[in-house]
C-alpha cells in the first residue's frame, strides 16, 4: 500500500482569482512574490506551542502539590496505601508506545504505508491499555476524591494525563484512517508527525506524574 | 543614523525554499479557488472578537458607571454593598478577559496575516472554533451573577480563603467561562504565532516582521505562558469549589490545603497577562508614530528588543501583588521596576522619531499625519502612560503593602491597563478600522471622543491615585459626609462620566461609519502606510493579495515610495 498525497489542504498553493487588483503608490501592478504559504511543519509547530501551553497548566498543578506537600507533616496521609505495580506496568506500556508511534513515523518517511497503519494501530492498543489501567488508579486507590489534598491532587494529576490521553487517541485514530485514506506520502507527513509530537508530550505527561506522586512520594 | 541602522541596501538572504515556484504546486491552481469556509476566514473572525470585545466593553463601562454613581457622593444607597462587590467583582472580569484580551486578540489575527504578507491564518478553522468557544465562555462569565452571588473581586481572592464560603452556583460558572475564554484565547495566540513563523511572504524575515505583528507575537508569547497557568489554577479552585475538595481552603498539617496558595497562583498568572495586554498597545503606537512621521521608527531594532524587554521581564514582578511574600520583597520591588525600563526606552524612541520627522522631513506631510485621527490617539496616550508609568513606580516601591491594597493600586491599574491599553486599542482601530471595512471613521467625532476618553481618564485615574494617597481601601462601598474622600471621589466620578460619554460617541461613530456605511471610503491607503497590509485594497479580498511588491526591509511600502524606478519591474539581482 503505497502512500499518494491527494490531500485538499495540505500546502495549498495561494488561491489567485484575478479578482483583486493589486494596487501600489504608485498605482501599477508590479510583478513580486507571491503571497506566503506555509512552510513545511506548521502543524508540528502549531502541536509543540500546544504542548508548551499544556505543560504551564501541569505546571500550575505541581506548583499546588509541592506547595501543599511542604506544609504537610505526613505526605502522603498515613491512612494512604496506593501500589506502584499498576503505575510501573503503564510507566512500561508508555515507553512502548513512544516506540511503536516513532516506528509509525519511520514508517511514513520511507513511504511505507502497511507499516505505518500497522504501527499507528499497536500505538492505539497501547494508548486504550494505558486508559484503562489508569481508570483503575482511580477505583482501586483506596481513598475518595475529596477526602484530602492528597486524593485531590492524585486524582487531578493523574485526570491531567487521562484527558491527554484520549485526546491523543482520537487524534491517533484520525491520523491512521487518513493514512489508510492515502492522505501521507514520504515528504507530506506533516499531520502524522504533529499527531506523534503529541502522543510523545503525553508520554512526558506520565512520566512527570509518575516521578512527582510515586518518586518524591513513599508508597508501601 | 537610523537609516544607516535599518538600511538594507544588500538584498536579503532568502532560503531557496521560501522562493516563489521553488514548490510549484503539481495542481492547476485556479481549479483551486478558494478551498476555505467563508466562516474561517482571519479578516471575518477577528472583526466579530473586535465586535464581541466592544459589546463586552459596553458591558463592563456600565458597571464601572453604577460603581461610580454610588460613590460620586458621600452615604448615596444607589446600590447597596451585596451589589456593589458584585459590580466590581463582574467589572473587573469583564474588562480584563472579555474585552482587552479579545481586542486584542481580534485585532491581532485580522492585521497579522496582512502585515506579513500571507493569505490567510495557519489554521483558519481553529480560528473559527476559538471564537464561538470564547463568546460560550463570554455568555457563561456574564451569566454567572444570574445563577448566585459573585462577590469576591477579580482577583477571586477577597475573602482570603477564596470564596469557600460563597454558597451557589455562580461562582462555579463564572471559573468555568473564565477556562473556556482563556482556552480560546490560547488557541488563537498559537495560531497567530504559527502564521508569523510559518507563513511569512518571501524575503520578510523575523527582522523584518512589522513592529505590530512583533508585539503581537511577543505579547502571545507571555499569554502562551501565562495564561495555562490561570487555567489551571481557575480550574483546581472549581474542583475545589464544585466537588468539595480542599486545596485552597483548610489548612495544611490537618488534611487540607493552603489557603496562601490562591493569590501566589492567580497572580503569577494575571501578572504577566496585564502586561501582555499592554504590549499589543505599544507595538501598535509604535506602527501609528513610525507611518504618521512619514520614516522609519528612531530604531526599529531596539524597538523591538525593547518589546521582547517587556515580556520576559513581566514575569519578574507578580510577586509584588500578594501582600504575604514578605521574604523575597526586595526582588519583587525589582522586578516590578525593570519591566518599566524599556517600556520607557520604546517611549523615547517614538519621541526621537518624531523629532526627527519634524527635523528632516517634509514639513506639510508631517503636519497632515500628525493631525490625523490614529496620531492624535497616540499623541493622546502618552500622558496616560506617562502617569500610569509613575503610579507603577510608586506601587512597585511599595510592593506587597498599601498602594496594593488602597484605590493606588485602582488608580495604577486604570491608567496602564484601562487608560493606555484601550487608548491603544481605539488607536489601531482608527488606524486599521479603515483596512478591515473600507470606511474610515469620522474625523470631528474622533476628535470629540479623544478629547474625552484622554481627559476623563486623565481626571478619573488622578482621582482615584489621590483616593491611594487619603488611604481610602478598595472596595470600599460607601463613605461618610465627614470623611476627606469627597472631593476625590466626585472628581474620580466626573471623569468615568465623561470616559463613559466619549465610549457612547465612538461606538455610535463605529456604527455609522462602518456598519452603516456613512464614512468616508478608506482607499488602499489612508496614511501613506508602510507595511505590506496597505498594498491591496480595503476591505482586501478573501485571499487578501494577488501579488506582493519585492520585500527588502521591515517597511516595503516605504521603500517603493522612495525609489519607484528603482525596485519596480526590476528582474531579481539574486536569483
């Protein structure tokens, strides 16, 4: 299955009707550059500013969790028991899809459609797995959502990267039809790459989350 | 010296890629007339945000109005206290995220795409998106009061323990507009800065970027920034608030949070974004000064640097709002202070332009730009400025205490962010009002509305630093016959009156001129224009430009007018 470029709006050359004069001081039509159109990667860019903005919000989160974690004598409460089994297995899971999303990228640079999908799907299977684990952080941890500042935090951050997530695999499931649609070829993969830009900024979400509550954090 | 500074007598250094035909498109283009909804396109949107910010801006000047009424005279019951901490609360709300914020961000993403010479937006259906997000957000902050009291000043952090004990569902809805407006307004910043990195016509570098697209991409820089921050925060305090969590309330050691917590957040945030909300204001008068004296701006360069001054040092000061960080003091008095230096070094440097039009340039040119409307908006922002500026001097040598807390941090407020950042706003819109809709406003009316809009803010922001002076606290709701504030309070008054009179005459002149169609026609070029947006008609067509002229400095215009024969029809020197 090889990849053709029939996508309507990727780098779409200026529209020029004929319809509007240009007009100048000095009143004649010059002969210039056409208008600009966009350079290779503005959706990459477009996802990274994202990224940027999401990790100010994560940010503001930590900021109250270490606030509050300095002021506390116990941290976490005592009466806590939350395992690190289920956050290692989606810690090993996130590595795995960061390298099944890079095989899907590798994949449409070389042109090789089959390959791409295929990695796209094992990346969506890994993204679902990593959901569904994480639902489970919530039900089984033991303590309600307001019971204390910790619950509140634990449940927020790890929300954070929940919502990230299914943003991320609705995006990735968008981006594997349109490579079955044949949207991508090996130098206009540009959707593609943003749609990994943002899975991986995920991955990083977890990451961060998984160092702050269970690294900085004793668990039994 | 100037010229010799921003001269570009060798032809610029334009990647081969960025030429024209360097990727000819493997489709015909005229088969592809046009691929975008009409509903997405950047001239359309930012006009409806420039729309919404004025209707919004309606909305918060009859606030203030009601405000000012109740306290104009000594034990008035105009309103009572309930309703006066909501008028503040909701005014203050309204006139940061609902007006100057979407002003801005309207003016930015209809003008920015012009100035650089590009068809259209990045991403025009997310621009499209952004707006009818914000305007949900903008209905549902409105609202808010409609559903229960909201009552805790904009920064949602009077009483101290944020509003915990403020029962309904106000508030609740009030935090979730106000996530819904940030996030829109985010959403356009990204846009806005990807179209300036990405879509930039052939030969405009990032030098070369006009000064107001430059303003507009750093002061979206700080809002990138900052505003997530206020997201997050707006939305822990719901979480705290709806589902009866405990970060910002409680105390910490027992299993609740931090009740200091709250303004340290909302300040680190709110900070840089007032900032941020001013930037647009200079890059926008820097535009006006460098057009209307007929040249180049003193120094393009350290105009610009001098923007990029402005954005990272407004990080610096946030500190010097929250009364409680005593520890670190001198370093917020510093930071508070150094975010003014280059806005007074951009100021000099309109002043030295200026002088030098009136040295070397031609003496009738400089007379007409300088008694035009968009000139005399400029001319009339710098005594706001200049006083807003000194007010700030005071409140940053006082960080954390009593001008913080009394009507000097009101006043201060009012002359930077209302006074100069809306005087800056109206500016651009008498400027670039005539691009966008093909009429120009009326030149009696503008001078009416100047001389109110100036003069009231003039009375107004010296009445309430003088309040600052006589120790009267905001939020004040009423005061006695025998206390000394009545005069102060009368003149404050008389001067939102009048602000408030000159607002009615402008927008009743918007209304006219352009949704009527009485003004005059603008032309392709009202005021001898510099920039590439003055290089196609008005209101320009969809696709905004047939063909560009060659781009050899940040002023393409201006390098046409002064050698015609020289650059027009030339074939290319470095092909």
């Amino acid at each position: 299955m090889a990849m053709v470029a029939v996508s309507p709006t990727d780098n779409l050359p200026v529209p020029a009707s004929g319809r509007a004069p240009i007009v100048l001081p000095s009143g004649e039509p010059l002969p210039g550059p056409v208008p600009g159109r966009p350079r290779r990667g503005t959706s990459t860019i477009g996802t990274l500013l994202l990224c940027t903005a999401s990790a100010m919000v994560l940010g503001a989160v930590m900021a109250v969790y270490f606030a509050i974690k300095e002021g506390s004598t116990t941290w976490p409460p005592s009466d806590v028991h939350v395992g690190t089994y289920i956050p290692t297995i989606i810690t090993i899971t996130a590595i795995m899809s960061g390298f099944s999303v890079q095989w899907g990228i590798f994949s449409a640079r070389r042109n090789d459609g089959r390959n791409a999908v295929m990695a796209l799907i094992l990346t969506l299977f890994l993204g679902l797995a990593m959901a569904n684990l994480e639902w489970l952080t919530f039900v089984r941890s033991g303590f309600g959502f307001n019971d204390h500042a910790y619950g509140t935090l634990y449940d927020v951050l790890i929300g954070f990267h929940l919502l990230h997530l299914l943003a991320a695999i609705v995006m990735l499931l968008v981006l594997s039809f349109r490579t079955m649609a044949g949207h991508f070829s090996g130098d206009r993969h540009d959707a593609l790459r943003a749609g990994a830009v943002f899975w991986q900024y995920t991955n990083v979400v977890w990451f961060t989350v998984v160092t702050v509550l269970f690294i900085f954090s004793r668990h039994g | 010296m100037t010229d010799t500074m921003n001269d570009t007598s060798t032809y610029p250094q334009v990647e081969e890629g960025a030429r024209p035909g360097a990727e000819a498109p493997s489709h015909p283009v005229a088969a592809l007339d046009d691929p975008w909804p009409a509903g997405a396109d950047h001239k359309y949107i930012g006009s409806l945000f420039i729309a919404a910010a004025l209707l919004f801006l309606v909305v918060g000047v009859v606030l203030a109005l009601a405000m000012r009424a109740q306290l104009a005279t000594a034990e008035a019951e105009i309103v009572g206290d309930r309703t006066y901490r909501q008028l503040f609360t909701m005014h203050g709300v309204v006139s940061v995220f609902l007006f100057l914020l979407p002003v801005w961000l309207g003016l930015g993403s209809a003008i920015v795409p012009l100035q650089i010479g590009a068809s259209r937006l990045a991403f025009p259906r997310l621009h499209a998106m952004a707006f009818w997000v914000f305007l949900a957000g903008g209905a549902m902050v409105v609202a808010a009061p409609a559903l229960s009291d909201v009552f805790h000043g904009w920064a949602l952090s009077d009483p101290v323990p944020v509003m915990l004990g403020l029962p309904g569902q106000g508030p609740d809805m009030l935090l979730l507009g106000l996530v819904l407006v940030c996030m829109a307004a985010v959403l356009v910043v990204i846009n806005i800065v990807v179209t300036i990195l990405q879509l930039r016509a052939p030969g405009l570098t990032l030098r070369r970027v006009p000064i107001f697209s430059w303003s507009i991409m750093v002061s979206g820089a700080v809002l990138l920034l900052a505003l997530p921050v206020l997201i997050g925060a707006f939305g822990m305090l719901f979480v705290d608030r709806h589902y009866g969590a405990s970060l910002f309330s409680g105390f910490t050691g027992s299993r609740g949070g931090n009740p200091l917590l709250w303004p340290r957040l909302f300040w680190f945030g709110a900070y840089p974004v007032l900032w941020a909300l001013l930037i647009p204001a200079l890059g926008a008068a820097s535009e006006i000064v460098a057009t209307m004296s007929g040249r180049r701006l003193f120094s393009r360069d350290r105009a610009s640097v001098a923007l990029v001054g402005i954005g990272v040092l407004c990080f610096a000061g946030w500190g010097s709002e929250v009364p409680t960080l005593t520890r670190a003091r001198p370093l917020w008095i510093l930071g508070a202070l150094a975010v003014m230096a280059p806005v007074a070094l951009l100021i000099l440097n309109w002043l030295a332009t200026m002088r030098l039009a009136g040295k070397e340039g031609d003496r009738d040119a400089v007379r007409r730009g300088f008694a035009s409307t968009p000139m005399l908006w400029v001319l009339g922002m710098l005594p706001v400025l200049g006083l807003g500026l000194a007010a700030s001097v005071v409140s940053a040598l006082d960080a954390g205490r009593d001008a913080h807390s009394n009507y000097w941090q009101v006043g201060q407020q009012h002359a930077l962010f209302f006074g100069a950042a809306t005087i800056g706003a109206v500016a651009a819109l008498s400027f670039w009002g005539p691009k966008l809709w093909g009429r120009r406003l009326s030149e009696a009316l503008g001078k009416l509305e100047l001389l109110a809009i100036v003069g009231g803010s003039l009375l107004m922001v010296l009445g309430m630093l003088l309040l600052g002076v006589q120790d009267m606290l905001v939020h004040t709701s009423t005061f006695d016959s025998n206390d000394e504030w009545a005069l102060a309070n009368l003149v404050a008054s008389a001067g939102g009156a009048i602000v408030g009179l000159g607002l009615i005459v402008l927008l009743l002149d918007l209304l006219g001129s352009v949704l009527a169609g009485r003004g005059k026609p603008a032309g392709a070029d009202p005021w001898g224009g510099q920039t590439l947006e003055w290089a196609t008609t008005s209101p320009p067509p969809r696709h905004n430009f047939d063909a560009l002229p060659e781009i050899r400095s940040d002023a393409p215009l201006l390098d046409l007018r002064r050698a015609p024969a020289a650059s027009a029809g030339e074939p290319e020197e470095v092909s």
